[in-house]
C-alpha cells in the first residue's frame, strides 16, 4: 500500500510528475503500535536511491512520511541537466 501511495503522489502531483520518479519497492518493519519504519527504493533518470520512510497504517489507510532532505538527490540532479 505505501509503495502504491508514494507512486500515485510522483505520477499526479503536477509539481512531481515531470521528474518521472519509480518507486521501485518499499520494506518496512514494524516500529510499535501501527507505525513502521523503512526504506523505499527510488528510481530516477535511471539510477537506484534508497530512502528511509515513516508509515502509519490502521489496516484500511496507510500514511507516509520522509525526513525533510530525502529527495535531494532528484533536486540535484535536475539542476545539473539544466546547467547543461
């Protein structure tokens, strides 16, 4: 479910869409309660990023988070194609 979530957030945000971001998988563990912790792999323009991930599920709906600075990686790659 947090896999499909963070894809649908990529693939529609007007502002995200352009960048064609992959969420190629998401692992979690459990972390207490209904919050689990883990990494998303992230492709963009062809290379493979690991981001952790904070999930908060209650079986029907599942919330995800990361720590501010985790895409920074697309950020800067973007900005060195447009330097180009």
């Amino acid at each position: 479910m947090t896999m499909l979530s963070m894809q649908q957030k990529f693939s529609s945000d007007p502002q995200l869409k352009e960048l064609k971001v992959s969420i190629e998988q998401v692992q979690v563990v459990k972390d207490g309660g209904n919050r689990y912790q883990g990494i998303a792999r992230v492709r963009h323009d062809g290379d493979l990023h690991e981001v952790p991930v904070q999930v908060t599920a209650d079986g029907d709906a599942v919330i995800w988070k990361t720590d501010p600075g985790a895409f920074l990686f697309v950020a800067q790659k973007e900005l060195r194609k447009a330097m180009q």
